[in-house]
C-alpha cells in the first residue's frame, strides 16, 4: 500500500468517525444557556448556621431538595436589593411552573446582622412575597458561605454610624438540589445602570439548568 493509499484511508477514517461523534452524542443542555456563569464543576459549601426570618434555624438542609436562588444584601440597601428582589418576584410565579421534582426557592442572605433581625427580615421579605427566605447571622458564619458562593461583602463605612452602608457583591447565584453551587447570574455593568441580575434573563435560563 502506497503513502498515499494509507492517507487517504486514514483521512477518510477519521471523516466517519467525527460524523459519528457528531451523530451518536447525546444531546447536551450546556449551549441552552445564554446568560448565566456556571463553573465547571459544582461547588461544595462549607458548614454553616444561619437563622431565618422565622428566628428558625437555617442550615445546609435547608438548600437540599430544592433549586434556591440565593442573592446577598440587607434590608437598608437602598437600591440594588430591593430591585433585584422585585425582579424575582415578577418571575417567580413563572419559575414556579417549570417541571421539576425540586421546587425553586429565593433567599435573600443578609449580610447586615447588626439591624437586621429576624424580626426586621420577616417584615421585609414580606413586602416582596411571602414564600422568599431571608436568612442572616453572624459574620463568621456569613464571610466563607459568601465567599464560597464567588461573591463578597464589606462594610463600606463604621457601624457606628446609624446609616451605613455595606457593599456587596448584585449576582443572583444558583444552588442545586444537592446544596452546590453552579453558577451565578451576573448584572450588565453600564454608565447610568443600576447593576442587576436581571429576572428575564434568570427565567430564560433555569429551565436548562434545572433539566441537567
């Protein structure tokens, strides 16, 4: 058999065996998402005990079973939570119908435990609807859960001063059923934009997600 023979053999082989690889691989949900940020592999979070707006306790257990929507902030933010929290209040009747053995759950995980009580949580998350969970607790609870998360925190200013500000990462991010996290939904930064996770996109996107 001549060189060429044998490439030409070889070429075609290889021809075949990429139109079956196009052909035999099952079907993937990875290219269905346009919006969001997903990690490779999911993230484990560390141990953590929070309490909730019910001054109930709130821990790992509590993420699985469900698809939670976890986004930081506090109740004197004075602009990104409380529109990132009407966002997901507009969707959430949506997200709601979508087929799942894991219901979707949204938590608003406080970074401010100094004012926001369970007392001050429970009032607050209720303006927006009554099934969302706002969570806090102490800081060395709170910094390696956040962290874990791919998001941050910082105290902007003294707390001594009554109005202070804490500055936070906008991303919503996204826990699976098994407590991990897979990604995150990230804001557009624009000049004249106040930086969210926008809900059109998270709808667009969590029927993917969810199905994987």
């Amino acid at each position: 058999m001549s060189r060429l023979q044998a490439g030409l053999i070889a070429f075609v082989a290889l021809v075949i065996g990429v139109y079956a690889a196009i052909n035999i691989a099952p079907p993937s949900n990875i290219n269905k998402t346009q919006h969001v940020s997903t990690y490779p592999q999911a993230r484990a979070l560390p141990d953590f005990q929070l309490v909730d707006h019910n001054n109930q306790s709130f821990t790992p257990e509590n993420l699985i079973g469900h698809w939670s929507l976890v986004f930081v902030g506090y109740t004197y933010c004075p602009d990104i939570c409380p529109t990132t929290l009407a966002e997901l209040k507009s969707i959430y009747p949506e997200l709601q119908k979508i087929p799942t053995d894991f219901p979707i759950q949204v938590v608003l995980m406080s970074v401010d435990p100094k004012r926001d009580t369970p007392k001050r949580l429970n009032e607050y998350i209720h303006f927006f609807h009554p099934d969302f969970i706002a969570v806090s607790g102490e800081h060395v609870q709170l910094f390696p859960l956040v962290r874990a998360m791919g998001m941050m925190y910082s105290m902007s200013e003294s707390t001594d001063n009554p109005n202070y500000l804490v500055d936070h990462s906008s991303s919503v991010v996204v826990v699976n059923p098994k407590a991990q996290v897979v990604g995150r939904f990230k804001p557009d930064f624009a000049v004249g934009k106040l930086p969210i996770s926008e809900g059109q996109k998270i709808l667009a996107d969590m029927p993917a997600i969810m199905s994987q």
